[in-house]
C-alpha cells in the first residue's frame, strides 16, 4: 500500500504517501486510481501552456477533416497525466526522475476518454553515488475507459530509503 499513516503523538497521526525503495519489489504491478477523464479544457489549457500549435488539438473544423473524425488531445498531455497518476505508487519518495525512454502512443485520445493506468516494477538497485537511495525503473501502461492502450513508456526514478526521504527529516 503507498498510502499510510505515520503516527507522530498519542491518537495523532499523519497522512503519508509513496513507497521507499525497500518497498519495491521487482514484478509487482500497481493499479493507479482513480482514474482521469480528460476534458476539451484541460487539452485546450494544454496545447495553450506548451505553446503547441497544431490545429488537431483544438480546431473542431480541422479535427473533423482528419482521419480521426474530430480533435485528439495532445500527445504529452497524455503522458503527463499518465505520470501524474503514478507518483503516489512509485514517485512520492523519489529524489529525482532519472529519464524516460521507450515512449509510445499506440492510439489515440479524445476529450471524454478516461485513462487507467498502471505500473510494472522492471528494476531496481542501490544507487552506486548515493547510499541512501537507490534506482527503480517501471513501465508503465496507460489505458482508455474500453482497455485500449494508448500510451506505454519506461520510467527510471532515484528513490529514498527508508528513513532518507525529505517527509522524513521535517517536523511540520
């Protein structure tokens, strides 16, 4: 479970996320919820923060022209979304992301389309620069309301020990 509770004074206690390295275990897949329906706003607010200017993203008249039939929303929209939905299983105690790789978008994604994703444990081992932390490498699969998938990548995080997370080592 990446969600516990850290008890600080006699019935009081302090809602805590996210595994330490320890916690992972290579083969164990984790079911991110909830899921994440996307909006016409969030890729409109999207392709407007990253300056994306490809009209599929947000000209109906254009979008109904395409092969698609209407708009899609933004690729790295998805992807971030698709992170975003994993940090509590496998990046609430990291330190850093060390690099993304592998990243596919096997099908698209239109506003109204709800994404489930999940994670694979692929690797892990003790970092050789930091003995208070070590290298964890999932996959991860994002998936449409029907079980399509729509997007998969690897992921490389440098994650906490036990004991070494900043959480750890404040007193607020």
């Amino acid at each position: 479970m990446s969600q516990s509770a850290k008890p600080i004074a006699p019935q009081r206690y302090r809602e805590t996320f996210g595994r330490y390295y320890e916690d992972f275990v290579v083969g164990d897949v984790y079911e991110h919820r909830p899921g994440r329906t996307i909006s016409e706003t969030d890729n409109t607010w999207f392709t407007l923060l990253t300056m994306n200017t490809h009209p599929l993203h947000f000209d109906a008249e254009f979008g109904k022209a395409s092969e698609f039939g209407k708009c899609i929303v933004a690729s790295p929209l998805t992807l971030a979304i698709l992170v975003g939905m994993s940090v509590t299983d496998v990046s609430q105690k990291a330190i850093a992301n060390m690099g993304w790789k592998d990243i596919r978008m096997t099908a698209p994604v239109f506003a109204g389309d709800t994404l489930y994703g999940e994670s694979e444990v692929l690797e892990k081992r003790d970092s050789k620069s930091r003995p208070t932390a070590g290298l964890v490498t999932v996959r991860t699969i994002g998936k449409n309301q029907d079980g399509r998938i729509v997007c998969e990548f690897e992921r490389t995080v440098l994650v906490a020990k036990r004991g070494h997370a900043v959480e750890d080592k404040l007193n607020y």
